[in-house]
C-alpha cells in the first residue's frame, strides 16, 4: 500500500511515494527545475498563476510514477502541503479570476495595519492572536478595494493547498489551520472571525466549508485521474500549510516540541497548549494540525525572510557560483567563532515581522579591510543566520516557547556544521537532524487521515535521526560574546 505527499512551494513542487508500513520512500521528485515564475508588477508584489502549481504537480508526480515502478493502483491516499498565507479566488465555474497572492507580497501590510488600529489590538490579538498584518484577510480586502469588478465576480477563496485539493476532488473546502493562518478563525469563540468579516465587508459565504485536517476531504474525480495518470477515488485525506506540516513531518505536535527550517526563509515553529500570542505580533500563532477545540494544540511561528537566500547571495556574488555550498561551509569553519568582528545582518529580503516589520536592508558590519577575506563573510553569514533565529527564539520563550530540542530536516542551512553549532550554542538547544520533507510528511498525514495507520504515533514510528549537534559548552562564552556584539550591531541599524 502506498502513498501520495504533494509539497505545493513557491519555487516549485514536490511529489513524494511512500511504502505505508516500512514509510520507505519509494521515489520523489520536484518541478520545475529553476524556480517558478513569481511576477511583481510593482515594488512589493508576489503573485503567482494557480494552474502553475498544478501543471507542476502533473510532471513531479508523472516522474514519480515513471521511476518508482509502483502499481497506481495501490496508492490508498494523497496528502497536500502548501505554501501559506495565499490567496486565490474563484468563480463558480472553479475557475481563477486572478493571479494568487502569494505569502511574500506585502501590498496588503497597510490594510491590516488600520485593522488593527480600528478594530483594537486587544481584541485582534485575544481572538485571532495575531494581527490582521498583511495576512489572506487583508489580501482580499485589498482585491475588494482594488479590483471591484473581479471582487464582485468571487464565488469562493481558498488558500494553495485548498486550490490543489479542488483539482483533485472537485470540492471547494478549507481546515481550521487553514482559516487561522488567514486571520478568519476566532479562538475564543471557536468560529470563523465574523467580526473581522463584518470590518473588511466580506460575506461569510465566501469562505469554503470546513473540513478536518485528518480525514476523508474528497475522493479523486475521474477528471482529474485521467490528467494525472490515477486512478479515481483515491482518498484526498490531509492538508496543511507548509510550516505546521513541517513539524508534522518530524513529529512535532506536543507541547514544547519545536521544528525549524532553514531555506531561502528560515522558520522556528513550536507547539505550545496555551492560548498566547506575542504582544507586538513579531511571531504569530495558528491553529496546528492536532489542535481541536477541546485539546488545543497552537503553532507558534517565527519567520526570518532573510536566511538561506543571504548564503544563496554569498554564493553568487562573493564565490562567483564557482564555490560550492559544501565548500563555503568548509571554508567557513576556518575562521574562528564570532568571524573575528564581522557581523551581517540577514534582513534583506523584505520587511521582517521579527523587527515589527521593519525593513532595514542586509548589512555588512565592521569590515576591516586588511583583515576580512572572503572566508570570513562566509561564516558571519551563516553566524548571522543563526543569531536571527536565536533573536527570535529569544521572543519565542516569553512567550512560553522553551527550546531545549531543535528538529530539522537535513537539508539547506541546517547541513552546515558552521550552522548549526552556532544556532545550538547560542540556544542551549540540541539539534536532531531527520531524513524527510514536506512531501513525506504530507503522506504520512495522508495515512493517518485516510485510517492507514490508526495514530499520529505509529505514523511517525519509523522517523529515523541521522544526526545530533550539540551546544559547545566548552565555547559557548565565545559564541554568547559573538552573538551579543552581532545583537549591538542589529539595534544599530534598527533605531
């Protein structure tokens, strides 16, 4: 038995094939090769064509079939997991009436400003523990605004995976997790957020049925098997955004579990069983995928736009492309602790809600030049990275997010050792390292949804470590100095 986990990015798609009872994974692949089109038409804007994301789901998921040599019809369930945070509008025909907005597009951060300001920072934070930022709600409220006539025209919203999960079913519906990272879901009354609707004018008919995280959400239509190659009744059985379905990927779903990842954007996610949300919004809370209304389970979510995307632009511009990533990380550990007084600054890919959405631009500090080389931009880059997150981490625990175990895939920033001893040291956190992604968690929370396996426990039984880093207790007063100077130097160009 077999099954099926689409990881729906902004940069492309990625298509898993599990063996259900080893949790083998039988063959993956990702489309397109280069990234996806993102298009801004003006400075701020990120949209994105729907049907991009599903022509690429069809040729990830062909290559899948193609080289796993696995019998369709054994595979039992798909689960879905999406970039957040977007919109896309349909009519009632299901077709899109305009590009998505992506989770990068800041065109709305005003709108949810005023929100907040209007309808009051206390209630916004009790019941949606977040600001209305510049959220889905808000994204709507700018198309309203905008674009009347496509406004007048939606039949339905949805976030990515909802889209995704249309095309496979035909059914237009959405989780509680999905509302929640929308601003639409009312913690404290446990029902959609009607007074935000009722400020931005929005009809609650706009807003798809509910449906459980976990479960039957819709069968394969004979449509969209024939496009894909399937075979029809598949269960659809799991989706969720892309940060709390990372943590379901390594298994994280009690209380003080936390999961991180380190791409082009950098995440720390923890789960916490209090409702508590962060005063000045610069980590926010959603629904997690366990979380019900009688054992509550909150994602509480740190974003650092600015992370992988820094040791991308290091790559290119400092190393010329010619230097490998493994490379740099070797490189890189030759330099001592603290890059003997470099400091960067990884905030430059956009305001950062960490910094109460600031945008300071990336920085370069204390460059000497007859003692820095390019080893040692290396390293402060990677330091940087790592401080940004034990910055945000720092706001994380007074909240009641304590990090004593850091779980992350092996993958992008988290496979160097200059990395992750830093982020471990400066945290007091252990790293575990697992061998997995967002395609395979996905399927597992497919199995789990479709009743393959009968607990999230024996889900994730075969979760396997492949790697522990722990804090270098020897140095940390090293690492703490390094860190303490790079925070000196981040007030510097935030005041």
């Amino acid at each position: 038995m077999y099954l099926l986990g689409f990881d729906i990015g902004s940069s492309s798609v990625k298509v898993s094939l599990i063996e259900s009872e080893s949790g083998r994974c039988e063959a993956s692949a990702y489309y397109p090769r280069q990234e996806m089109t993102i298009t801004a038409k003006k400075a701020g804007w990120a949209e994105q064509d729907p049907q991009l994301w599903w022509q690429n789901t069809k040729m990830a998921l062909a290559e899948v079939i193609r080289t796993s040599c696995v019998s369709v019809a054994d595979i039992k369930a798909i689960g879905i997991s999406y970039q957040m945070h977007g919109l896309v509008a349909v009519d009632k025909n299901h077709e899109v009436l305009r590009p998505a907005i992506i989770w990068c597009d800041s065109r709305a951060a005003g709108i949810g400003a005023e929100a907040l300001e209007k309808i009051g920072k206390d209630k916004c934070l009790e019941h949606l523990l977040n600001s209305p930022g510049n959220f889905t709600a808000s994204k709507l409220k700018w198309v309203k605004d905008n674009e009347p006539d496509i406004y007048n025209r939606i039949y339905k919203i949805m976030l990515p995976g909802d889209y995704i999960a249309m095309k496979l079913t035909g059914e237009i519906k959405t989780t509680v997790s999905g509302l929640s990272e929308g601003m639409f879901w009312d913690f404290k009354n446990n029902s959609t957020a009607q007074f935000l609707l009722d400020y931005y004018g929005f009809s609650p008919d706009i807003l798809p049925v509910i449906t459980n995280t976990f479960g039957i959400q819709g069968t394969l239509s004979e449509e969209a098997a024939k496009e894909l190659g399937l075979v029809k009744g598949i269960k659809v059985s799991y989706r969720a955004g892309d940060q709390p379905n990372n943590a379901l990927s390594l298994n994280v779903l009690n209380p003080g579990e936390i999961a991180a990842t380190g791409g082009t954007s950098g995440v720390v996610y923890g789960v916490s069983q209090e409702v508590k949300y962060d005063p000045l919004s610069r980590v926010n809370t959603f629904a997690h995928v366990n979380h019900t209304n009688d054992i509550k389970r909150l994602g509480v979510l740190l974003c650092i736009n600015g992370t992988g995307i820094l040791n991308s632009w290091l790559n290119k511009q400092v190393g010329g492309g010619t230097v490998s990533y493994s490379d740099m990380d070797r490189i890189a550990a030759d330099i001592p602790v603290g890059s003997q007084g470099l400091s960067i600054m990884p905030f430059g890919n956009g305001a950062e809600r960490v910094l109460e959405n600031q945008n300071p631009g990336a920085a370069i500090m204390n460059l000497n030049f007859n003692i820095h080389k390019s080893a040692h931009l290396y390293r402060a880059g990677q330091e940087g990275i790592a401080f940004s997150f034990k910055y945000g981490m720092d706001i994380m625990k007074e909240i009641g997010i304590e990090s004593k175990v850091i779980r992350a895939g092996k993958a992008n920033m988290f496979y160097s050792p200059v990395f992750r001893n830093t982020l471990a040291t400066t945290t007091g956190a252990q790293i575990e390292l697992y061998n997995t992604d967002g395609s395979i968690g996905a399927a597992r929370g497919a199995g789990f949804g479709a009743g393959v396996y009968s607990t999230l426990e024996e889900a994730f039984a075969n979760l396997k470590k492949v790697e522990i880093t722990e804090p270098d207790v020897k140095n940390e007063s090293q690492y703490l100095e390094a860190y303490n100077r790079w925070k000196e130097d981040l007030e510097k160009v935030t005041k």
